[in-house]
C-alpha cells in the first residue's frame, strides 16, 4: 500500500473518532480510538513504538520517548488534545521520523473544532541522514 492511501485512512480514521467524540479529551482516549478504528480499517498499527536513539554507536534510550501511533510499519502518528500545536510538536514528530528513517508523519491535533484544521503532514526529506 503507498503512502498516501495509508495516510488518507489514517485521516479519514481521525475523522471518524472526532465525529464520535468532538474535541477536549485526553489523547490517551483518541489512541485507544485510533487503534480501533485503523484496524477495522485492516490496518496494522502499534501504539507506544519505543524510540531508539543512538549516539556513536552506542545506545542512549532511555524509553522516555516513545511513538504515538506507527501504522503499517511506515507512517507515524503523533496525537495532541492541546489549546495550540506548536512548532516543538512538528520538530518532534519530525525527529522521529529522521530517528526511524521514516518519509511520512501525521500530526494530529484533536482538539479543534473542525478536525481539518487540526491535522499537519510532515515529511522528512532527509530520509536517511543523520539530524543537522
């Protein structure tokens, strides 16, 4: 499946729980919702994917970080329920994406009023290097 059908899902996934639900509830509820609704979707989705960070070879996790939403191995979800996403937030999901050498991250923001607004496409076009 190509990534932009998986994200086009993904999105019409979140719309669907923010119809059910609306905004102003934790995200530890719009994750729970996401997985079901992705996977009645068939696809396959992890929740609290550990983010591995290695420096010179050695491995410096110390599982504070962790993934949101990996789905089909390819995309990453990052979910918010805040007043206002802010640029951290897109560095973040940004940074995991280079951590795993993944292209495609969706930041999704719950708490708007029209979901639409609420939903950020990150691409790492630096597929594969090392952070700047």
């Amino acid at each position: 499946m190509q990534l932009n059908e998986i994200s086009s899902k993904i999105i019409k996934a979140a719309i669907n729980v923010h119809k059910e639900l609306g905004p102003g509830l934790l995200e530890s509820v719009y994750q729970r919702c996401m997985i079901i609704e992705l996977r009645e979707m068939g696809l396959s989705c992890e929740a609290e994917v550990p983010v591995k960070i290695m420096y010179k070879n050695h491995d410096v996790s110390d599982e504070a970080f962790y993934i949101d939403l990996l789905v089909e191995g390819q995309i990453i979800i990052e979910l918010k329920s805040v007043e206002q996403v802010k640029d951290v937030h897109k560095k973040q999901l940004l940074t995991y994406l280079r951590l795993r050498k993944l292209s495609l991250g969706l930041l999704i923001n719950f708490n708007e009023v029209l979901l639409k607004n609420g939903i950020t496409r990150i691409v790492n076009e630096f597929k594969g290097d090392v952070l700047p």
